[in-house]
C-alpha cells in the first residue's frame, strides 16, 4: 500500500507538502488539527488542502459552521489519478497515450520522432547490461530511414553497444544484406558486434516493416511507418510473447551475423 501511496505520488508530481498534508489528513481533520501535527504555516495549510481538493485527492465538508477535509476513499482517490492522468497526457496528446485497462494492465502509445527517440534512449540506458530480443520485420529498416536521420540511426547501434546490451535478434537472413545495401558501410560497422544472438527465419514470415521489442520488464509493438511504439504492460501479453520468441529462437536456424556484417563491411561495392 505505502509503493502504492509513493507511486501515485510521483506519478501527479505532489509537493512535499502536498504529500505530508495528505498522509496526515485522518477520515475527518480542520487546518487547526492538521497545524498542530506538522510545522506547516496554517495558511499554506489550507491553501495545500484546496490544491488536493481540485486534484480530487481530498474533499471539502462544512459542519456546525466549519470546515472539514477528508481523504478520498481508495477507490474514489484511484478514479481521480486516473481522470488527472488521462487530462495530462491529453496535454501532450501527439507523443504519448496511456490507457489503463485493468488490474495495473495498461497500454501506452508513443507517437512522433522525438517521443520515440527520447523513449529508445531512455530505454537503452535503462536496460545496460540486459536482455533485448528483437523480432525485425524484413522492410523495418525503411520504416526508420523515413522517421530518423542515418546519425541517429548509427547513434542508437552504438549506445546499444556501449552499453553492453544483451541483444538477441530474430529476422531473416537478407535484412542484414538490405540494411548493409541501404544505409551504407557506417551502418554495418556500428551494428556488428551489436548482437549477441541471431535467429533467421524464412522471409515469408517477415514480411513486413513491424517489430517487437522485448525487454525484462517492459514489451513494445513497434510500426515505425506510421511512428508508433505500442507498450503492453500486462503479464499475460508480456508472457506470451516471451515464450513465442523463445519458441521460434529453439525452432529456427543460428546465424553468425557478426561474421556476415565483417564480410560485409570489407566489401566496398554496392549490393546488388
């Protein structure tokens, strides 16, 4: 209950004295009985309390001519978080939707160039020295090219390496061919070394520019085409995916990529 509390909190960005009146607030308290358990000026007190008012954190009763507060039930305080979530994301309702479904399970959707980007890095830099596993669509590399520069592309291979990622990659043989044809030798030479595991599967199966990040915690549905990462937090979903990647890594051909992208690197000519 008290992470709970702490992650509610944090996530509607209370003050300290927002979050010091509210843990205070008893079933029925005035700004007098809330002054005598904190060093809170009486003043900011009742100001603090019309502020979790408006927040539906708190409600104002009248009773033999004065005034009451009290903390919302769990229930109504968790409708309230979640109709002042959904007005903040309203705010920023071209990068970031979340919708909550159930039971913690949610679905947030990052939308636009730079809500992507600053999430991809965001991500990696989370994630240092953890598992990835990618599950590339054979035209993914076009989907980006269109969205991101070939020096941010580069960038997040190599802040992958560098941050000594555990990546493990399921595509098809020729991705590695079509991105080596498309984005030239820079490319290859911040992608090798990159991935630690690579399982290729035929292309028929592949054939399409979506993606699917999966990382310890957190799953992604990607269409870079239409500048979309889709995030699934729920255990059922998350699970299920795991095991399907797991399933196609143990049924599926192991590729030395790393070796293909050196032979690639080496040859200077254009791709055929």
């Amino acid at each position: 209950m008290i992470k709970k509390s702490h992650d509610s909190n944090k996530l509607l960005q209370l003050s300290d004295n927002e979050q010091r009146i509210l843990g205070l607030l008893e079933k029925s308290s005035t700004p007098l009985d809330l002054s005598k358990l904190c060093t809170i000026p009486r003043p900011t007190i009742y100001i603090t309390l019309e502020k979790l008012q408006r927040r539906g954190l708190a409600i104002k009763k009248k009773r033999e001519k004065k005034y009451y507060w009290e903390k919302h039930t769990e229930e109504q305080a968790e409708s309230a978080i979640s109709d002042l979530q959904q007005k903040l994301l309203n705010k920023h309702a071209r990068h970031m939707k979340k919708t909550v479904i159930k039971n913690k399970a949610e679905v947030v959707i990052y939308k636009g160039e730079k809500a992507i980007f600053n999430l991809f890095s965001e991500l990696i830099g989370k994630h240092a020295g953890q598992r990835m596993i990618t599950i590339q669509g054979d035209q993914s590399g076009d989907a980006w090219e269109k969205v991101f520069s070939m020096t941010n592309i580069n960038a997040i291979n190599k802040k992958i390496k560098d941050k000594r990622m555990i990546t493990e990659l399921i595509t098809s043989k020729r991705w590695f061919e079509k991105q080596r044809h498309q984005f030239g030798i820079e490319w290859a030479k911040d992608f090798e070394g990159r991935s630690m595991r690579v399982q290729n599967i035929d292309h028929e199966y592949l054939d399409t520019s979506g993606q699917i990040f999966i990382f310890q915690d957190r799953i992604f549905l990607v269409s870079m085409s239409e500048e979309v990462f889709i995030e699934i937090k729920n255990p059922h979903i998350s699970k299920l995916l795991v095991l399907l990647s797991r399933f196609i890594q143990d049924h599926s051909n192991g590729m030395d990529a790393n070796a293909l992208l050196r032979e690639l690197i080496k040859d200077q000519k254009p791709l055929k």
